[in-house]
C-alpha cells in the first residue's frame, strides 16, 4: 500500500527513521535532478582547464569543483512549465527521466505512442501520463514499428536543460565521463596505488576507470560483473577513456569468487557497490520499490560483504557504498560485517559535502538531498583485523 507520499508505507517508514519530519521534503527533492551535473576529468589525458576551455568554446559553462581537480560541474537550467501540445508518445521510467533534463528521445525507452508523422510535434508522457518533454519526431510512426534502436525524436522543450554529455566529442574521446560526486569521493577514498583492488560490482564502470586513473595504472584491478552485458560495456567505457591498464575484467557473479579464484587472503582493497533500491538516484519520477524489496536487497548485499571479507588480506580495506537512503541497505549492512563478520567500521576524516554517522560501534558517510543538493549516497570504510 502507498501513502500520499506515492512511496510504499513501509518503506515510507524505514526513511523517516533517517529524515524524520523532513521525509515528505526529501520525496519531493528526489523527484527533481541536482542543480550541478558533475563530469569526472580523464586526468591521464588532458587537463581540468582544457575540458573547462573546450566546453566553453561550445557554449556550455562548465565550472571546476571546489574540492577535486578531476570534477567539474554544469549548473541545470530550468524548470520550466512543459505543456501537452498533441499527439502522445509513451515512456518508461529510464527514458522519462533522462527526457526530464532535456536528452533525445530513442527507441528502447517507448512503450506506446500514437500515429504521427516525421517533423510532428509530440508530447511525451510516463505511463501515468505526466508531461516530460515535447519533441519534434525525427521518423514516423510507421518508421518506427520497424525500429529496435536509434534516434525517435529530438527534445525541443523540457523542464531542466543539460547538453547532451553522450553527444559531445569529449565523451567520445574518452576524456569526460559522468558521475556524480559521491561517486567520485568512492574512488578517493579506495585511494589506489600499486595495490590488488577488487571491484565486485563494477559495471558500467565509473568507478573502476576512476580507479585505474587516480593510481596511474599501477593498481592492478579485478573487475568483476554479473553478465557479459554488463562487462561488454565495462570494457567499452575503460577503452573509450584509455583506461584498461592493469585490468582484468571478468563476467562472473563475485557472490562465489572465492570459488572460482584462488583470492583467499590476497587482496589489498575490495570495492562493493552493489545492487540497491536505488532511492538515492535522481530525478526520481516514481517510486516502486517497496520495504520488501529493500530488506531482499539488504540480504543479497551480505553474500557480496562475505566474500569479500574472506579475499581480504590482513588489514586489508573494504569500501562499501549504494546510492539509496534506508538503513537497513546502510548502516545495518555495516553493523551486519561488524558484529557478525568481525571487520572493523574506519573513519575516514574530511569527506566533502557528507555527513558522518555514528551509529552503534560504527561509523559511516551519507551524501543527502536536502543538504548541499546532493544525490542520496551511503559509504562506508570496514577494516580486516
């Protein structure tokens, strides 16, 4: 059942044990993009001020962030008021909010659309028939029944404006990538030198070039995906930026690595940032996931916590970290590799823009939506005795 909210009562629940009175201002700020688009700088093949220079060249003010020289930001424009002008294509989820900050309408995202004709305007709406962008269609509704990908219709009007950072040369010269801070403050934490780091859940594959980029090809990484999909695109991305060097990647479920390597004891540093409820995320225009989900999920996280505590050398660090908001994905999976795993909860000092949370024996970093504007983000740093 959902409340007014349109989340999940329980789950509505589990986030107000964290946000309290300000629960009902969290939902609405979920449902809008952070005003700061954050791209990560391929620092091994150019320099912070030559993306900064080369993106102004096209028009797009880009700004250094205040604390990484590898991040810069673009400031959203908008909202604006987007209007039905006519003839209706249907979205999913994915594609509406990527529509939401002014992206281009392609073929997988459409779940249903009326006749139209190429050069038509078009207004696209989510399943429950919210307006999200108006488009000019690139083909027909005829062109289109034969189509499994490519370009529908070009967005001429939404509520946030961004460029398309997919379309933009630097993307494809691998020299921008985008991902979000708290993101990157994973892979400066992981903090990479000539080391054996584990990724167990690296797809698509921000963080590991991250990684690969901070240590300078030095760190030999193990990068590790559920599905050859998912390594495909792995491998697409750490090639576009040139960032392969010293890394294995490996379609493998890494819940039974151990298994399948012989990494008993042996790795420096292991990074879990698994598949979670992902209320963090933003814009979120709807919200599914119930309490159920979110407690299977917490579950599904442990056999990851597990394995990595035994391919853990000695001293060795765990960095763990989703991109939801309850605790029971959090600060309980933490206190779970304290108390049943034996892993030590590490501070970690300064971490920009988050909030250090002492709960229990243990001590954790959360990113939130209603302070600095941040996506909703959780890390923690767990230590092998």
């Amino acid at each position: 059942m959902r409340g007014v909210s349109g989340v999940d009562k329980r789950l509505y629940l589990e986030l107000k044990r964290v946000y309290g009175s300000l629960t009902d201002a969290l939902v609405e700020k979920l449902r809008e993009p952070p005003r700061r688009l954050y791209l990560r700088v391929n620092t091994t093949r150019t320099t912070t001020e030559d993306v900064i220079e080369s993106l102004r060249k096209k028009g797009i003010e880009a700004r250094r962030d205040e604390f990484f020289e590898e991040a810069v930001y673009i400031e959203l424009q908008g909202p604006y008021k987007v209007e039905d002008v006519g003839r209706r294509v249907v979205v999913d989820d994915f594609a509406a909010e990527s529509l939401l900050l002014g992206a281009n309408l392609y073929r997988p995202g459409i779940v249903g659309y009326d006749e139209f004709g190429k050069g038509e305007i078009l207004t696209a709406v989510t399943r429950e028939g919210r307006p999200i962008a108006v488009l000019e269609a690139y083909v027909s509704s005829s062109e289109l029944r034969g189509m499994k990908k490519g370009l529908v219709a070009v967005n001429i009007r939404s509520p946030y404006r961004a460029p398309p950072i997919a379309e933009l040369p630097e993307y494809r010269m691998g020299l921008i990538y985008p991902q979000s801070f708290p993101s990157m403050v994973v892979g400066r934490l992981v903090n990479p030198g000539a080391e054996l780091i584990l990724d167990m859940n690296a797809s698509p594959g921000g963080k590991t070039s991250h990684i690969v980029q901070l240590s300078k090809g030095r760190a030999l990484v193990i990068a590790v995906d559920r599905s050859v999909g998912k390594v495909e695109k792995l491998e697409e991305n750490l090639g576009r930026m040139g960032l392969k060097t010293n890394v294995l990647t490996i379609p493998f479920d890494s819940r039974y690595l151990d298994l399948f390597m012989r990494l008993e004891g042996r790795v420096d540093k292991v990074l879990i940032d698994p598949p979670c409820s992902n209320l963090g995320v933003r814009p979120r225009l709807s919200f599914k996931k119930t309490f159920r989900d979110a407690v299977n999920l917490a579950d599904y996280q442990r056999q990851f916590i597990k394995v990595a505590k035994r391919i853990l050398r000695d001293k060795g660090l765990l960095i763990y970290s989703t991109c939801t908001l309850t605790r029971v994905e959090n600060e309980e999976n933490t206190l779970y590799a304290v108390r049943s795993l034996g892993l030590n909860a590490e501070e970690a000092g300064f971490v920009p823009r988050a909030e250090r949370v002492y709960f229990n024996e243990a001590v954790a970093y959360r990113f939130h939506p209603l302070k600095d504007d941040m996506p909703g983000f959780y890390i923690s740093l767990l230590r092998k005795p």
